[in-house]
C-alpha cells in the first residue's frame, strides 16, 4: 500500500466513525462496481441508502476535499447507487437514495478536520 492509499484508508477509517456517531449503518464500504467504480461507503440512514464519497487532504498544496464532487463524479456515484441497488436486488428505499461526501483535512498539527455534507448529487 503506498502513501496516497493509506492516507486513503486512515480518512475512510474517520468517516465510518463519524457516520456511525449520526446514526448511521454502515453496509458497505470500497464496494465496487466493474468498471463503473467505487463506492467508498454505503450506509443506510433511516430508510435513505447514503452513498458517501470521501476526500482526504494534507492540509497544504492541494484543493479542499469539498470541492472534489464535480457534475461528472456526481454522475458516476448515481450510477453507482443504481448499481448497488441492481446487484442486491433491491428496489429503491422508502426515502431514496442519498449522495454524501466527507470531506476531511488533515493539519500539520491538531487533530483532523471532518466535514459531512448531505445530498450533494
């Protein structure tokens, strides 16, 4: 595993704490889809499937996790969720299908920065 992965991981590792702690469940997490992708984690919230995409940055040189959610990624996580919904043979939920990102930067000093934002696809 190189740096880039691990950095990765440690931040999916952050996400899934702090999703939980909303009452979240997770169901899922780096699920993928052929070619399609990625879905680096599936929770259920309530009865909303949240797809939750996670950016993890070094506080420094590069842009804010936040901003990592273009049209074209948007568009990739929603066939995500369909295929999610297609391989486990389920209909969409009651509440939908909800599109998340968290992002998370990590300062030289102190502890991480986590930021959670809901329905952002």
């Amino acid at each position: 595993m190189n740096k880039t992965q691990a950095l990765g991981r440690y931040g999916e590792k952050l996400a899934t704490r702090l999703l939980t702690a909303t009452g979240m469940h997770i169901l899922a997490r780096n699920w993928r889809c052929g070619r399609t992708g990625e879905i680096d984690i599936v929770a259920r919230h309530g009865d909303t499937l949240v797809i939750c995409e996670v950016k993890t940055r070094r506080h420094g040189g590069y842009e804010h996790p936040m901003a990592a959610v273009t049209p074209r990624k948007a568009d990739r996580l929603r066939r995500l969720a369909a295929c999610w919904l297609d391989r486990h043979d389920t209909p969409a939920p009651p509440g939908g299908v909800r599109v998340d990102l968290v992002g998370i930067v990590l300062p030289r000093r102190g502890a991480p920065v986590l930021t959670h934002a809901q329905g952002v696809a």
